[in-house]
C-alpha cells in the first residue's frame, strides 16, 4: 500500500475520533475571495476479527488489501455526514447480509 493512502486512513482516523472535520471552501467570485465552512461528522463502527472473516467470505471475489486494509482500521458506516447526507457509506457485515438476501431473492424471483 502506498505511503500516501496509509497516512490518509491515520488522517481520517483522527477525524472520527475527534466526531468531525471542518471543511472550509473557497471561491473566487468577480475577483473576491468567498468562504464557507461546513462541518462534516462520522457515523462509523468498528469490526471485528469475525466480522471481517465474514465479510471477506460473504464477498465473490477476495477483497483488495488496501480496502481490507480501511475496513480493519476506520470501519464501516457513514463518512463525512453534512446537513442532509453522507458523501459515502461502507457497508458493514449486517448491510453485508441485507445486501446478498436482496440479491438472492431477487434471483429467485425471476
């Protein structure tokens, strides 16, 4: 794994500990500089040995190590929650679950 992926994950691991991060843009409008800061928060869990075991096995195809990797460290759950959604959510073992059930039934339906 690259150095620059390694120190990201430790980055975001410290965002979820501190429950957010700050995010603040800026534009250049008619020559102005504006800002706008927003706060991002974390829904995130923490897997365990088993979990990831099942997780990986649940999978068709095994897993890459860099995105075993983030699953051991960060977790799964919700990332960078702003007023209305999450930029992303990573499924954890019972999403996991939910998912291929769908899937499955939705086979058998047809």
């Amino acid at each position: 794994m690259k150095p620059a992926f390694l120190q990201a994950v430790e980055q975001l691991k410290q965002w979820i500990a501190a429950g957010s991060v700050d995010l603040t843009r800026q534009q250049m409008r008619q020559g102005v500089i504006h800002s706008s800061t927003e706060t991002l928060r974390f829904r995130v869990k923490s897997l365990s040995e088993a979990e990831l075991q099942d997780i990986n096995q649940l999978c068709p195809e095994p897993l890459p190590p860099a995105y075993f990797h983030f699953l051991r460290e960060v977790g799964c759950g919700e990332f960078f929650i702003d007023e209305f959604r999450a930029a992303f959510d990573i499924f954890g073992l019972d999403e996991l679950r939910q998912a291929a059930s769908h899937i499955a039934q939705e086979i058998a339906e047809e």
